[in-house]
C-alpha cells in the first residue's frame, strides 16, 4: 500500500464518517435511488459503490476500478457558493487521480438513458 493513501484510508474509516455515509445510503434522494437502480450489480460491467468517502469527501457514486465519481446535483447546486465549493472539490478530488462526472436530478429523471450512456462512455475512456 502506497503511504499516500494511508491517510484517505484512515479518515475514510473514522467512525463518524461511517455513520454520516451510512445515514446518507438510507435517506437517498429519489435521483439517487434512479441512479442506484441503473448502476448496482455491476450493469454497466463495472462495479460502483454509493456514498463512498475519499479523504473528506463523500461521493454519491464512485467507480474505483474507474476512478470515476458520480455526482448528482439538485437545485442546491446552482448557488454560487456552491458552485466555487464543487470546483475546489472536484480539483481536488482530480488531484487524487479522480474523475468527476456531473448531472443534475431533473437530467437524471427525464432521461435516464442518456445519463447512463455517459456514464458508460466515461467509462471506456483511459483514466
């Protein structure tokens, strides 16, 4: 194991945030639950895990084999601070050799297929 990771590891697995994510995965927004639907199981031939932590963070949907994160925003999204708060999280997160894909709920709710189909397409290109 990298030393580097050790640390991601350690916070990963801290006791509070254990509880944070597991309180997460039982109040998914409906979006959140559509995208489950469509990603578990490995369906798309890769498997994804929901509300897993990296460092600080807490993804909605992450690919590890992929080092692909999948974000989903609601209205909440649009503010301003919000957006500057995603942009420092995602470069971060870029940092970490982690891709981020973006879609808003209303994208995700009336066209699902769509959504899906770029999620598969990042998935076929090179980290």
């Amino acid at each position: 194991m990298r030393a580097a990771t050790l640390p991601l590891m350690r916070l990963h697995n801290r006791l509070d945030m254990l509880t944070f994510r597991r309180s997460l995965r039982r109040t998914q927004t409906p979006a959140e639950v559509v995208l489950w639907g469509l990603l578990r199981g490995g369906r798309l031939g890769v498997r994804f895990r929901r509300q897993h932590a990296v460092g600080p963070f807490v993804l909605d949907f992450y690919c590890p084999s992929a080092r692909l994160a999948v974000e989903l925003d609601g209205a909440v999204h649009a503010a301003d601070v919000a957006v500057a708060r995603d942009a420092a999280r995602d470069a971060w997160l870029a940092g970490q050799g982690i891709r981020v894909l973006r879609f808003e709920n209303a994208a995700l709710c009336a066209h699902p297929e769509s959504v899906l189909s770029g999620i598969a397409a990042a998935l076929k290109e090179p980290a």
